[in-house]
C-alpha cells in the first residue's frame, strides 16, 4: 500500500433535552434525521438551521434551540479542521420525545479527540 493514506471517520456528538429533571423518552419513539454535505464551512448554516427546525418541531425553547445551534457550529468547526480533502460531514439527528442526539462526523486523516479547552 506505498502511496495512500489511510483515512478514519472524526465524530463530535452534542446531545440536548428539552428540561431537566423530565422522564426520559421512550427510546422506541424516535425518528432518525441525516444530512450530509461537503465538509466546507460554507454548508454550516444549513446545519444550524436543520438544528434549530427539529428542536422547534420538540418545543425546545429559543434559548436551549440557540445553544444546540452553537454546538453543533462548535463541532462542526472542530471536524472542519481535520476534515480530508472533498469529504463529507455528515450530521445524523435522534428525536425523542423530549430529546434531541446529534453525532457529528466526517473523513479525516489524522483524527484526533477534540481539546475540551477550545470549547466556548
């Protein structure tokens, strides 16, 4: 195998519930939601913007649907970094009830476990 590079996925994963203190949710009711585009910073938005429509659809409030939108910016920035040349991010979404988990990953050559000092 002289010449390739061997790549692994990078994976970042928020996860949000609506208050504390709340059941959990039937792990049996949820639906699963993926989106992949390039890895490009230019594609953010629509993430941001897929984030806050589920957190909406779960009646998050505006400030918990505005931190799960910096997460999922703040993830994304970090795979961004490490992401191989024309690959993916993928960003898969799990919607219970009153909850949300998001798993954030892309192709990456060299990939490594995120700083947790960078966090905002």
């Amino acid at each position: 195998m002289t010449g390739e590079t061997t790549a692994r996925r990078a994976t970042a994963a928020p996860t949000a519930v609506m208050a504390e203190g709340e059941a959990a949710a039937d792990c049996s009711v949820q639906d699963q939601v993926t989106i992949r585009m390039p890895a490009d910073g230019a594609y953010l938005s629509v993430l941001r913007t897929a984030t806050a429509g589920l957190a909406a659809r779960l009646d998050f409030t505006l400030d918990e649907i505005e931190d799960l939108r910096i997460a999922v910016d703040e993830a994304c920035g970090m795979l961004l970094a490490q992401a191989a040349p024309g690959a993916d991010l993928e960003c898969d979404f799990t919607l219970g009830e009153d909850r949300m988990s998001i798993a954030v990953s892309t192709l990456a050559s060299q990939p490594r476990p995120p700083d947790p000092e960078i966090f905002a």
